[in-house]
C-alpha cells in the first residue's frame, strides 16, 4: 500500500509531460471558470461573488473525502504521502505578503498566468511584479533564511493537532464549509441586482 503512483515508477522525463498535460487541463479549467478575471478573483473580498472561495471549497471536500476513502480501502498509505513542512512564521508571514498582493492586484500566481495566456493586460503587469518577487527573494534570502526555516514543526495535520482522526476532521471541514455556502449565498443576495462585467 502507497502513493498510487510512486516516486521511480514513471519513466524519466515523462513526469514533466504529465506535468504539463495536467497543468494546460487545469488552466482550461480555471479559465472556463472565470478565474481569469481579477473582478471575479476579488469578488469574495467585496462581498459580491463567491466563486473562488465555494470552488476551494469544493476541491479541499472532494480531495479530502477521497484520500481518508482510499486510505481506508487500503489504496494509500498517509505515512508514505508527501506533506509539506510546516514553518509557523514564515507561512503567516509571507501568506500575509501574498493575501495583501492577492487583494491588490486581483490575481493570485496560479490565476495570472491563465489571465497572461488569454493577453490579460493587468496580469500581465502582475506576473511581471511576480518574477520581481522572485528575483528579491532569491537574492536577499541569506537576510531572511532564519525566519524562512525558523519554527518548524514538521509534517503538521489539523488533526493531529486537534487529537482526532482524520475522518471526524473530513466531517468537520465538510460542515464548515456547507456553512460557508450558505453563508456566502445569503451575503450574495444583496448583490444579486448588480450585472458584472468579467471580461474587462
């Protein structure tokens, strides 16, 4: 029992094919979604489109009922997935960095590029203040290396924290987020007279 696919199990070179395959389909998806519209990206934060969030939302449930499903059928194994490190202050630090450029420029990373792919000319802009990014981070990370690695806690899951199984925590999130549709449905009502033009 592990990964379904296993590092070594595909041929060399042919994980950057798949990994191009899946990211032109996942492209597609997010544009034919809308998410190359900045207005629509920053609908949430406004209060007139939730979109972004019923969509993350929906992806974290599916995922998330699919791994404990196929662990449970004995199809994978957590302890052989990949998880990323947690490092507390280096994840509030720069998700504060990369909310506040999210709700100015409209984009995330992920949604710019499909916006540069279809000649969006503000993501254009903001891809270009991405690789500006970039480039200050490579340059300047021996100033914040310690902040970077500092307050490790490893392969840290919720619930691990929290002492419960990751069932009772796949139910939690699927009540917390049918809350957060209905929520966000009610606060959407208020803006149902608006008509918005997601192509500029």
């Amino acid at each position: 029992m592990g990964p379904l696919v296993k590092m070594g199990e595909i041929a060399t070179g042919w994980d950057f094919v798949i990994a191009f395959v899946i990211g032109i389909v996942f492209g597609i998806a997010m544009e034919q979604a809308g998410f190359s519209s900045s207005k629509k990206i920053t609908g949430w934060i406004f209060g007139y489109d939730f979109t972004v969030i019923r969509v993350f939302f929906t992806a974290a449930i599916v995922a998330m009922i699919g791994l404990v499903v196929m662990q449970y059928v004995g199809w994978i194994n957590f302890d052989e997935l990949f998880i990323n490190p947690t490092y507390l202050w280096s994840i509030v630090v720069g998700g504060s960095m990369m909310g506040a450029g999210f709700a100015i420029g409209g984009f995330c990373p992920g949604t710019s590029v499909v916006a540069v792919a279809i000649g969006k000319k503000d993501a254009m802009v903001f891809f270009v203040g991405i690789l500006i990014g970039v480039f200050i981070f490579s340059e300047g990370y021996p100033i914040w290396e310690e902040l970077y690695n500092g307050s490790a806690y490893g392969q840290l899951l919720i619930s691990d924290v929290l002492g419960v199984s990751k069932g009772v925590w796949a139910f939690i999130f699927i009540i917390f987020a049918f809350g957060t549709f209905w929520g966000t449905a009610a606060i959407r009502k208020k803006y149902a007279h608006k008509e918005l033009d997601y192509n500029n």
